[in-house]
C-alpha cells in the first residue's frame, strides 16, 4: 500500500473539507442550463404538463444560483441543479410526446379520409 499517497490524499480532502466544501458545480450548472435550453427548443412551453417542469427546472437554478452566490452549501446547490436537469429533460420530454401523439392522431386521420375515398371511388 502507499501510505504517502493515501496520507497526501487524506490531507486534502481534510483541507478542501476545512476550507467551506464543495467546490462550485459549474459543470452541473452547464448541464442544467443546456437541458432547459433544449426544453425550451423542443417547444416544452406549449404543452402544459412540460411547461410546468420547465419552470420548475428554471426556478430550481435560480435557487442554486442564489446559494452560490452567497457561498452557502454547494452540495445542495449541486442536488437542485442536479434536480432541475431532471426536470428539463421531462419537460422536453412530454413535448415530444405531445408531438408525436398529434402527428400520430394527423395520420390516423388521414388514413381513414383514403379509406372513405377508396371506398366512394370504388362503388362508382
């Protein structure tokens, strides 16, 4: 076993722990951020059940911003981040489902509408 390293490895864990925790997360934070933005593309606002995900992710990095800001407790800043992420990616989500049950139900109704023609072009 190498003892120096484990020390060394224990002693900065100590010193990251002792200088207020978590570092920033920043890459959580972009994560979060780029997953709304997909939300928001994917058109998550005009269906109500994404729209309501989508504000709970856009209000969910607002809170960790404001804890960052201050310094508070960057784990938990990470955990809504991590948290608001989810949330976009349903929002996103339940649009495409929404999409794609309307162009299904679009095709549907096209499908009978050749049916009813076929049919009334065939008895002539």
């Amino acid at each position: 076993m190498n003892y120096p390293r484990l020390v060394g490895l224990l002693a900065t864990a100590w010193v990251v722990s002792a200088c207020g925790g978590a570092a920033i997360p920043q890459a959580q934070m972009t994560a979060s951020e780029k997953a709304i933005s997909a939300a928001e593309g994917g058109g998550a606002q005009g269906v109500p059940k994404a729209a309501l995900h989508l504000k709970q992710a856009q209000d969910q990095v607002a809170e960790a911003k404001k804890l960052i800001e201050e310094e508070e407790d960057m784990e938990r800043a990470e955990w809504i981040l991590r948290r608001a992420e989810v949330d976009a990616e349903l929002a996103l989500t339940l649009a495409r489902e929404s999409t794609a049950k309307a162009e299904a139900a679009e095709a549907v109704e096209m499908v009978q509408l050749l049916r009813e023609k076929l049919k009334s072009g065939g008895a002539k």
